[in-house]
C-alpha cells in the first residue's frame, strides 16, 4: 500500500478539530510522553501548547543534541534551469511568467559549483523548474556525473520522475531527492496547479516512494506553508514522514519548513503561519522524530533563523541565489522569455523583469530569499551560537 491509501484514510479534519479544542492540562500531559503519536502530535502544535513553548524548546534542543549533537550540517542550491511547463500559481517560474529564462550548460553548471566550493560548501542541491525539452534526463544525469568527483553529497529538487528514470540519476552519484508537495489539500492543490504533468496530486504524493525503489538514501518533504491552513499541513506531513520512515527505512528523512515568499507573478499568501507559530512546529518535528533532519533555508530572515537554530534545525543553507547563474552570472548572454516551449529573443525593455547592470546574472529567481548574508557570516554566527558548522559530511568511500 502506497502513502496515497494511507494518506486517503487519515481522519485529518478530526485532528485538526483536537487539536484545536487540545486544553492546557492534555498539552502539557502530552508534552511530558516519551513517544509522539499522530494524535499526540495533533496537541502539540495546538493553540494551548504554544503556551508552553519554552518547555518545547529545551525538550526539542535536548533531544536534538542528544541525537545530531552540536552540529548544522551547511548546503547551496544550485539553480540549473529556471524553464518550466507548469503554471503553479504561487512561484515565480511558472509557465505564463514573463520572466528571464536560463538553462546553464554543464560548463556553465561547473563553474557556478566551483564558487560555491571555494566558500567551503561541499553539499549541493541542484534545483530545476519541470520542463523535459530544456531539463532532460540526460541532462540532469550529466550535470550530476560532472559534479559528482568534486561533491561528496549531490541532491535533486527537480520534476518527478518514474523509478526507471531516478536510478540513472543515482548511479551516475545523486544521493538525495527533495519533493514538496506544496500542499496536501487536494481542492488547494487543485486551484494551485492550473496546468502541466504537476496536476497529477497522486503522482507527486508517491515520489519520494519511487525514489527510494531507485535507491536515493535522503528523502526531503514538506508542504509550503501559506496555501492550506498550516496545522492541516503540518499534520499530513508529519503522517507522510511516520509512513516513510515505516517503509523506506534505509534513507534519511528530512523536514523542510518553507513558508511562502515574494516572486514574479505577485502571488498572496492564502494562510499565514506565525514565526512562534513555525518555532512550536519545529519543536512538535522534533519531538515526534527524534531522528529526522530538520531544514531551514534562506526564505527567513536572519533574526528568526538565528533564533531557530537551537530548537531543533540540522540543516541549513546559506547565501543561497535562487536564479541560475545566481553565483557567477553563468549564462547571462542567453537570457531570453519562453513561450509555449519556443525560446523568444528578449525585445530590449520589454518586460518588467528586464536585465539590471548591477545584478550579476539576468535570469529570474524563484522568489525573493530573507537571509542574503555570506555562507562565511552564517558558519561564524553557528559557531557563535556553540555549533559546529558541517560542510561535508559523507563522502562517496561510504557507499556500500
Ligand atoms: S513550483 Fe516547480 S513546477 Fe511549479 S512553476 Fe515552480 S518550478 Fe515549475
């Protein structure tokens, strides 16, 4: 049985309702098991126990150093193509955008992952829109087996594929598959997805079981909160991460906390999520997974990621540019507008996204991030904080 049968049986309108009406007294009985069911996770990121978030807090840091240590491990994303044939509502690389396309060739790829390793990073994740003509198979195995000498840890946060299509992509050395299912509201999910293959709810739900068949060792999942209500989200991730820790036992699941931020197409957020809110879902992670990598990107600001990264956070990234060419401007002199899969020649002024001179690439960004300090700032302010900043940590000799 897949996730989507489980998933279609959760009582999720029930749990949310417990753990709205969840009182003071059951938060705080529930903060004090030693074990966290779905239902026990339901209190914990209720109203009542965001009243003992203080507690939850030295409760998660304990059981997070107890079973990562003083560590936050670091990694770039690297933006190989921002073409896409999906019309998702809320990001900036949809279909329909009139923005400043890219697709970087593998010496363009080479060189933006060589000034990112020259800043220390030796974890990447390399990030594409859906768009099979510009963002082949081959493509991606190549830019992969470019990299993979140099890149002890290769991750993807691409299209989903079939099993068949992932294991070439794993052989030639990615290790780790991120998946968001933006949400799990399937009306939402509907509204949001207008056009292209990502429609297919289901289809998306079951990727990261078909990524594991392929043989990646890390599973990344999360909702983006700011399309359903959060503690919606929140419950029907946590139930996907219990059922792939069940079932695909031998990779590491990892929790993103992504909430939506500004991008091309001026989408509003249609829920909101406070930070002390996001600070108690970190906590409520941690305590039902004491073992689950728990990520916090550059969406925030740095106060607040400053502030979360003794609540539970392992992973991190930092100085992150979220349009290809972002680190070297690679690519610069092929920036054009796309329509209907056809590269247009930019008209000079066109577009409300025309080239800037001060910008060291030309393409789009997915959207705007909140911390743009140097990855040197961010190792130094965990340092700062008592933690090790890791920028390897596994290396390919591992491999059995
Ligand atoms: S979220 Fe992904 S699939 Fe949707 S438009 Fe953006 S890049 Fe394309």
């Amino acid at each position: 049985m897949s996730f989507v049968a489980e998933f279609n049986s959760l009582p999720l309108e029930a749990l949310l309702s417990k753990s709205i009406a969840t009182s003071p007294l059951v938060a705080r009985e529930t903060l004090g098991k030693p074990r966290v069911s779905l239902a026990d996770f339901a209190a914990l990121i209720s109203p009542a126990a965001g009243e003992l978030l203080e507690n939850m807090g030295r409760k998660s840091n304990a059981l997070t150093l107890q079973r990562f240590g003083k560590t936050i491990r670091l990694f770039a994303p690297l933006y190989l193509s921002n073409e896409c044939v999906n019309n998702c509502s809320y990001c900036g690389f949809s279909r329909d955008n009139p923005i400043l396309r890219v697709t970087l060739s593998l010496e363009e790829v080479r060189r933006e992952a060589g000034a990112l390793k020259l800043q220390g990073f030796r974890n990447l994740l390399l990030v594409a829109g859906e768009h099979p003509k510009f963002v082949s198979n081959h493509y991606l195995r190549d830019c992969i087996a470019a990299l993979h000498a140099d890149w002890p840890s290769v991750s993807l946060e691409v299209g989903p594929m079939e099993t068949e299509e992932y294991r070439p992509l794993v052989a030639a050395g990615a290790d780790g598959l991120v998946v968001y299912q933006e949400t799990y509201d399937r009306n939402i999910y509907a509204a949001m997805h207008t056009a292209g293959p990502k429609r297919n709810f289901d289809w998306r739900l079951e990727t990261p079981e078909r990524a594991y068949a392929a043989g990646f060792r890390r599973l990344g999942i999360a909702p983006l909160y700011g399309l359903a209500d959060w503690r919606l989200e929140a419950l029907s991730v946590a139930a996907h991460a219990d059922y792939l820790l069940r079932h695909c036992w031998k990779a590491a699941v990892t929790l993103s906390l992504p909430r939506l931020r500004p991008c091309a197409g001026e989408f509003e957020p249609l829920t909101h999520i406070t930070d002390r809110e996001l600070a108690q879902l970190i906590c409520a992670f941690r305590l039902m997974f004491p073992d689950v990598g728990i990520v916090l990107s550059t969406r925030e600001e740095p106060k607040l990621r400053d502030g979360l990264i003794s609540l539970g956070v392992t992973m991190m990234s930092a100085g992150a540019r979220t349009e290809p060419g972002g680190y070297t401007g690679a690519g610069r002199e092929k920036i054009h507008h796309t329509e209907r899969g056809l590269i247009k020649e930019l008209a000079s002024g066109a577009s409300e996204w025309a080239p800037r001179e001060n910008r060291p690439t030309n393409a789009t960004g997915q959207f705007n991030v909140g911390d743009k300090r140097p990855p040197q700032v961010v190792a130094e302010l965990i340092r700062r904080l008592g933690y090790e900043p890791v920028w390897k940590d596994w290396d390919a000799a591992l491999t059995i």
